[in-house]
C-alpha cells in the first residue's frame, strides 16, 4: 500500500488517519515502540521543512530509525530510478519521496516493494492535506459539510485539497484568477463539479461570505521563488494574484478559519499579521505534520 493521491484512498482510511493523529497529538506517548526496528527513508530532491521533521521525529518517536537521503548525494540522479528505489526498497521499511514531478513518485511507489509516500511534487500533497484534515477536524469537530475557500494559484495542495473533499464530504471553492491552469487534476476536477464539492470563483469576497475555512498557499513555487530565470512569471503573478491576498482588512468582522501550510511569503498571498490572528490554526496545522505522518506509518505498517 502506498500514499501517492488521496484519490488512492478510501473515505475510512482517510478518517482512520484523521483519527488516529489527533489521538496521538493528545497522547503523544502512545505507540512509542510500535516501529521499533523499522527504518523510514527520506528521499528529497526539493528543499523541506515540515515534511523532514515530521519523518525523521516522527519515526523516531515509534521506535524506529530515519535515513534521510538529498538526491544530489546519491546515485538516483545518475542511474534508473526504478534500479535504485528496489535497491533502496531492500535496506529499509518505508519510503518518503518529495519529487519535483508526480510521474517519478509513481514510477517510484512502482518499483518499490514498501510502502512510498508523497511528500510533495507537482501534481499532489496528500501527506498535507491528511494533517489540514486533522487540524480542521480539531477546530470544528466536522469535516462533512465544512465549506473550505481555497485563495490563489491552483497547485498541488489545491487539487490535494479537492481530492480530500471528494472522499470527506468538504465542498472546496477555488478563488482565483487563473481557474483550472495546466497544473489542475482536470479529471478531479470534473468529479467534484459533479458531486457538487468543488467550484471556482473570482469573487473572493462573495466565496468568503458562504466559507467556515479560509486556505492559501505561496503564488510561486518555492524552488522558483528567487531563481532569475523566472522573474518575470513571478511578477506576472504578483501583479496578478495580489487583489487575493489575505489580509485584516479582507477578513475583518468574518467568523472563519485561517489556514497556510507553510513556508508563507509575507506581504504576498497573507499579510505576515494573519499568522498571529485569533481565527489563525495555521501554527496547528504545521503542528499536526508530525502527528499525522505518524497516523500515517502505523496505518501504512498495519496494511502493508
């Protein structure tokens, strides 16, 4: 069993692992030998934060060991791609890639005989969304029903996002002014049209009046953001994303919740102030990256 998409998985395995994390952030002494003697490697081509400490903590909180792997060190770069994670596949239990591009995780979960997960490539962020699910939960006690407004460029979290939505019962809007760029899961996208779970709108502040969870993400890849090479989309985007920035003034007076999965451009997609505000769960939210990776490896360890 592998994490490629949350559109690999069931509506109770999602629920289960939604579970189980908030189970484990309350009791973070549970299962502290559940994984001893299993090794999770960490296999990164992008640069990470949340997503390495989650795996190499969490992990190790289980019982078992990381291996963290930079591709520009290894030979992945330089032989088969299915080669080596069947090699790797043979040294340790557990997998987490975080690609650049979604057809590699695949070709990685493929060729691999342990479970592989997606910690994040072009197409899908599943190991995110499973921890903004757990967060959501916690702060109002629902996922069914929860309308959640997704503000700025249609990425890998928002057709994660959509795809959760599908499965949980969250309707998902899209406020943007590029609505289904080349970067959306077209056929994701039509399911949650059909299901009546997903929109798009330019009408930020009509999305927001009928909206329980407000939700944005950089406008620029980070890998992209101060590279040169692409300066000049990066202020094609500015000039064009910036009447969706989240702000005081924009959310003033609305009963919602602010969600960002972190790393934020401040002063860009979120006034940098919002982070700190009441209605704020961002900081929840990174939190529970550790708690859900767990949930994750115990669900992960029992079915595999």
């Amino acid at each position: 069993m592998h994490l490629v998409t949350l559109k690999d998985w069931s509506a109770a395995q999602i629920h289960e692992v939604v579970a189980t994390g908030s189970a484990l952030r309350k009791n973070p002494g549970q299962n502290t030998q559940t994984l001893a003697g299993r090794t999770l490697a960490l296999l990164f081509q992008k640069t990470s934060t949340r997503t390495r400490c989650a795996g190499e903590i969490g992990i190790a909180q289980l019982g078992g060991r990381p291996l963290y792997l930079d591709w520009r060190s290894t030979n992945f770069g330089l032989a088969d791609l299915a080669d080596e994670i069947r090699v790797l596949a043979e040294y340790v239990d557990f997998i987490v890639v975080r690609f650049l591009k979604n057809s590699d995780v695949r070709r990685a979960a493929e060729a691999s005989r342990v479970p592989v997960m997606n910690g994040c490539c072009d197409r899908y962020h599943p190991m995110q969304i499973l921890a903004d699910l757990q967060t959501i939960h916690e702060s109002l006690g629902r996922l069914e029903g929860v309308r959640l407004t997704y503000v700025g460029a249609h990425n890998n979290v928002c057709n994660s996002l959509i795809a959760a939505g599908l499965k949980v019962g969250m309707k998902v809007t899209v406020a943007t002014p590029e609505p289904e760029p080349a970067a959306a899961d077209a056929e994701l996208c039509a399911a949650g049209r059909q299901a009546g779970l997903y929109a798009t709108t330019t009408d930020l502040r009509a999305a927001l009046d009928q909206c329980d969870v407000i939700y944005t993400d950089t406008w620029i890849d980070m890998e992209y953001f101060l590279d040169p090479a692409f300066a000049a989309e990066k202020d094609r985007r500015l000039q064009l994303y910036m009447p969706y920035q989240l702000n005081h003034q924009l959310l003033a007076g609305r009963d919602l919740r602010i969600m960002h999965c972190l790393p934020a451009h401040r002063g860009y997609e979120i006034d940098g102030a919002l982070l700190d505000d009441p209605r704020s769960i961002i900081m929840a939210q990174a939190q529970n990256r550790l708690h859900s990776q767990k949930a994750v490896l115990l669900h992960l360890a029992a079915n595999s």
